[in-house]
C-alpha cells in the first residue's frame, strides 16, 4: 500500500522542513501539512488541524487513508513556562489522540518528537546517557517524558509502531524556531549577517548539545525508515551531533564576519537552559538504527552563513 503522510505543527521549526523532504520521497499529493492556523504559504497540500479535536483527526485519516503521522504539535520550553495548562495539554492530550488512533488500527505509523528537555538538574550533564536519572523541572520537559512513557506504554500494549528521538537545538537557515531556550544559535547568525551585534539571552558559558536542521531532518527519516525490530527503544533516542556554548559560537562566526560582536544578558531561558545537559551520549541511535551526524559546529556556521548571506 502506498504511504500516506500527515504532518501535524507543519508550520514550526521541523514541520516545514520535514515537510519539503518528505514531500520530495513521497510526491506532493502523498503528503498532507497540518497546523491550527486557517491557511498557510506551502507549497503543497494544507489542512487546518487542531490535534485536540479528535474526531476532525479521524476524520481526515481516513478520508485521506493516512498511514504515517508525524505529531509535532507543541509549545516550546519558554513558551510553555508562560501557559503551563496549555502546554502540557497540547503534548499529551494531543499525543493521546494519535495513539489511541494507531491503536485502533487507522496508522501504521508514528513519529513523535522529544527533547534534551527530558532532562532536569539532577542528570548527568557531561556525555547523558540514554538511560540516566530523569528529573526534568521544566513544563516542556515533563510533558516530554511523560509522553516519551505513552509511546513505550502504547507498544509493549497495543502493538504501536511509534517512534521517536530527543532532538537537541535545532540550527537551520530555512526555518525559524519560536519559543525555545535554544533560538539564540540560529538568532545570533541573522545579527552577525547584517552587521548588528548580538545581545544573548544565555551567559557566554552555557553550554547545550545542538544540531543542524539538515541532520535533525535525517535522523527522523531514518528512524521512520529502518526496520522496526531495529527500534528497540520505544521511548525516544538520544542523538547527538555537537556541543558548544555562546562565546564558542560568536567565536566561530568571527572567523567569517571579524567585526562581530556579541554582549551577554541572560534572562529566565538561563534557569532552563541551566538545567538540561552540556554533552549527549547516543550509543543507542547508533548502534541500533545508524545515526550519524554530518555537521560539526565549523560545518553548520559555515553552511548557515552560506546559506543565509543572500536571505539576509
Ligand atoms: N529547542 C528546544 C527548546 O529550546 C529544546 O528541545 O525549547
């Protein structure tokens, strides 16, 4: 049977750009966006969704036969700091929907996206193992993890083949992200390209795992596409591709753009950011399923700047 693709949150950081790739595999007409918003400026076929009203979700599943739904519906870490009913609603309310629906037989199956976030101030914070003490003390975190349990829960129940992987910052140049503790690493390239300096919300010192958009979008085609017995987590992967902090960042961007210059105010995104890891271990992604970065931190400043000197 052919794959039928539905994106939910396609208007985020990692739905428009997942959008375009799986678009690419599967054929325009195969893969449907979906976000709250009325209408959208994509190129290819929309729908209006809110991942809480279950019954327009059914009902569009099986209108369309959907066999694969990636749920990237969420407020980010700051974000959801600010509406923490809301947050925590849309994650797992949202989520349930979606398993309760593959594990009535209308997906085959399902992507869902954690985070670093999982993580809290008690774990580990050089080389985090996938398996570590998980504490997290953030909205975003908790509903994270708590939906991360769901996905194993709805497997070793009901047989759902969902699949997922704790993203760490996403840094890409063809989608803006809203709303998380990691924005500055893809802010910081739009000041430094057009000769402004850059006021960072985190102290020069904060290091977090980051990763370009490009990888992210990999890692999540390649979970989906290997074989199912390879996926032997059914919480979400670890994956891992660099570590640095702002002052390393603005060091690197310096080598292409020398005038930059970047000042230090960190704000409430400093006591988030403050408790999530500095470095990732991902033996697991790995070993299980073969993921591999292509990005290291000088390769993403200098595709990003390459990339964005034109659209700046
Ligand atoms: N990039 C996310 C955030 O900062 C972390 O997953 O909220």
């Amino acid at each position: 049977m052919a794959e039928k693709v539905l994106i939910i949150g396609s208007l985020g950081q990692v739905g428009r750009e997942l959008f375009e790739s799986l678009c690419g595999d599967y054929g325009v007409e195969n893969v449907i966006a979906s976000d709250v918003k009325e209408s959208a400026d994509i190129k290819g076929r929309y729908e209006q969704l809110d991942v809480l009203d279950k019954d327009r979700l059914y009902s569009l599943i099986k209108k369309e036969g959907v066999t694969q739904v990636y749920n990237l519906a969420a407020l980010l870490s700051a974000t959801a700091e600010k509406n923490p009913a809301f947050g925590w609603k849309l994650t797992i309310d949202g989520q349930f929907n979606v398993l309760e629906l593959a594990k009535e037989g209308h997906i085959k199956k399902i992507f869902w996206p954690s985070s670093i976030a999982v993580f809290g101030p008690t774990t580990p914070k050089q080389q985090t193992p996938q398996k570590t003490v998980i504490e997290p003390n953030t909205v975003y975190g908790i509903g994270k993890l708590a939906g991360e349990m769901w996905n194993q829960y709805y497997h070793e129940k009901f047989n759902v083949d969902v699949r997922g992987v704790r993203y760490p910052g996403l840094i890409g140049w063809k989608s803006l992200p809203g709303g998380g503790t990691t924005d500055y690493a893809v802010d910081i390239f739009y000041s430094a390209l057009r000769g402004e300096s850059f006021d960072c919300f985190l102290s020069h010192d904060t290091s977090l795992p980051m990763m370009h958009m490009e990888d992210a979008i990999r890692a999540t085609r390649e979970i989906m596409e290997a074989p199912a017995e390879n996926i032997k987590l059914r919480t979400c992967y670890n994956i891992s591709a660099m570590n640095f902090n702002p002052q390393q960042l603005a060091k690197e961007i310096k080598n292409h753009i020398p005038n930059f210059e970047i000042t230090y105010h960190p704000d409430y995104r400093q006591e988030i950011a403050s408790t999530w890891p500095a470095s990732i271990n991902d033996t697991e992604a790995r070993v299980h399923w073969g993921w591999k970065e292509k990005y290291d931190m000088p390769g993403l400043v200098r595709n990003m700047i390459k990339n964005l000197k034109d659209k700046v």
